[in-house]
C-alpha cells in the first residue's frame, strides 16, 4: 500500500518520502516544480502527480494517480511569510490558509475512500511553534496554523478508529523555505539560543517521528499535536 506526500519537492517532505522508502514502503509524490518532482520520482521508483495546491483540482487528480488503498496521507505544504500585522493583507491571509489549513482538509478529504480501504491508515499534518507562543509578525501563519491543530483533533475523533491523523509542530528548522532567516550567521546564531537545546531543527529531527507516526507502531496515537521544537515551546531557557 502507498503513502501519499504533498509538498514532495520540500525538505521535509522529500526526506519523509526518502526514509519510507528506504524502510520497505510505497509512496505517491505531489508537487509543483514539475522537475524536481520527476526527478525524486525516478530516484524512488514512484508515481506522482504534477500539481499546485491552490488549484482545487489536484486532490481528486492525486488520489486517482496514487489508486486505493492508502495507508497514509502526508501534508507537509508550508509558508513562513512574515509580516507585521498592520501590513499583512487580507490576500495574504487568505493565502497562508489556503496553503496550510485548507489544503490539508481538502488532500484529506479528497483521499478519504482511499483511505478507508485501507485495514489502517494514518495522517500526518504539520503546524509550527507559532500557533501555541506568541510571536511578532507571525499572525497570519499563526492563525492557518492554529486551523491545522483544530484540523487534527476535529479528523481524529471523526475518522476514528481506523483512521489516526496527528501533526507535528516543528520550531524554526534549517530547509531552503526558511532561508531568509538562517542565512546571516550572527541571526541564525540568535536565533538559535532562543531555544533551551542552543540549536536550530535539521530536517533529520522531524523525519524518525514522522515515519513513526506513519506506523503501525503508533497505534495508539491519535489526534495529538508533537512539538519538535528544542524544548521553545514548553521550557523557558536558562536566561
């Protein structure tokens, strides 16, 4: 059976969709660049469909590409598109939505009796340190992904019991998305001492839990949200 990865091209993604592979299992790439798309394909021996999440159109596409059964759905589409609240656009808002909470409902939805055909199957979404701390210029992101944690719990009760879905909130974590912010030596060194580890996340950090909640082996993991942060968001530091 086959895991289905939207936001393939991406760090996280990719690497999800490498170490399930690696692990024996089947998986079903999405994406948009068109190009690094085929080529991850041709690496793992996959299928893949060729779309963006903001056409509505795709989900429906993707799940025919991929075929039933599905033993898991992965939604790891993300923006860090940072603003101060009073120049962040209605636009802009409804853009992070769209991407990060909206897209998650309609790629699970879209995938649902694929799923179902499935003995058991799990879905994986992803949030961030920002829906549960308070940070400047994070409104709009904080809010798409304060929708995706509802989105998680509301999923879990209903799909239960044959179907887990849990998401993994990740702090600030070195992949080419948040470049903008890593890329100045002194500013990713800041940064970094805001978290009680001294480090900012590797993509490595995120991948072992997330193939384990793809799992049979979390079971008994259902509708919870897993902070993959450095300890930001429960610990206050040593300053």
């Amino acid at each position: 059976m086959t895991t289905m990865i939207y936001g393939a091209t991406g760090a996280i993604g990719g690497a999800i969709a490498r170490n399930l592979v690696a692990s024996g299992n089947t998986v079903h790439l999405v994406g948009r660049n068109a190009e690094r798309l085929q080529s991850l394909a041709s690496e793992l021996g996959s299928g893949a469909t060729v779309g963006d999440i903001l056409d509505p159109e795709v989900f429906a596409r993707a799940v025919a590409d991929a075929g039933a059964p599905l033993q898991g759905l992965v939604y790891a589409v993300g923006s860090i598109a940072l603003k101060p609240l009073g120049r962040t656009s209605d636009e802009d808002m409804m853009q992070d939505f769209r991407l990060n909470a909206l897209g998650a409902a309609q790629a699970i939805r879209a995938a649902l009796p694929a799923l179902k055909a499935s003995e058991q199957a799990s879905i994986l979404l992803f949030s961030s340190v920002a829906a549960g701390l308070g940070f400047a210029s994070h409104a709009s992101i904080a809010m798409a992904k304060g929708a995706v944690e509802a989105l998680t719990r509301s999923a879990a009760a209903e799909l239960a019991p044959k179907i887990r879905v849990n998401c993994i909130a990740p702090s600030l974590t070195r992949t080419p998305l948040s470049e903008h912010l890593t890329a100045s030596e002194q500013m990713s060194t800041s940064l970094a001492q805001m978290h009680p580890l001294q480090r900012l996340g590797e993509v490595d950090d995120i991948v072992g839990l997330a193939e384990l909640l793809l799992s049979p082996k979390s079971g008994w993991i259902t509708g919870q949200v897993i902070a993959v942060d450095g300890g930001r968001s429960r610990l206050a530091g040593k300053k």
